[in-house]
C-alpha cells in the first residue's frame, strides 16, 4: 500500500492537472488565463517543496 503522502502528492496533481483543463476550455482572454495558470503551477510547486522538505526535516521552520 502507498504511503499517505504518496496518495497526497498523487490527488494534488490531480487537481491541479483538472483545474489547468478546465481554465484551457473557458471563454476567457487568453492573458488571465496564462495568469492564473502560472499561479496554479506557483502554487503546485510551492506545496510540493514545503511537503518534501517536512518529510526530509531540511528546515526546522517546515516543520509541524
């Protein structure tokens, strides 16, 4: 069986791949489109190194 956080990274991406999707298929400007995709990737990848470095206990400031 995954570890939990396998699981979580897993849905994360998930999420975040269907929310890319959707924001490719509305009628808006292309402009706030690319804004808020970037800010989805921002996110993404921000989560992901505060996730990886509390699992490691690289800074002490990550952890719970």
């Amino acid at each position: 069986m995954f570890p939990a956080f396998l699981i979580q990274i897993l849905i994360m991406l998930l999420v975040a791949g269907v929310l890319l999707w959707g924001i490719q298929h509305l009628p808006i400007d292309a402009a706030i489109a690319g804004i808020i995709r970037v800010v989805i990737i921002v996110v993404v990848c921000i989560w992901l190194i505060y996730l990886l470095a509390g699992m490691t206990g690289a800074s002490p400031i990550l952890r719970h």
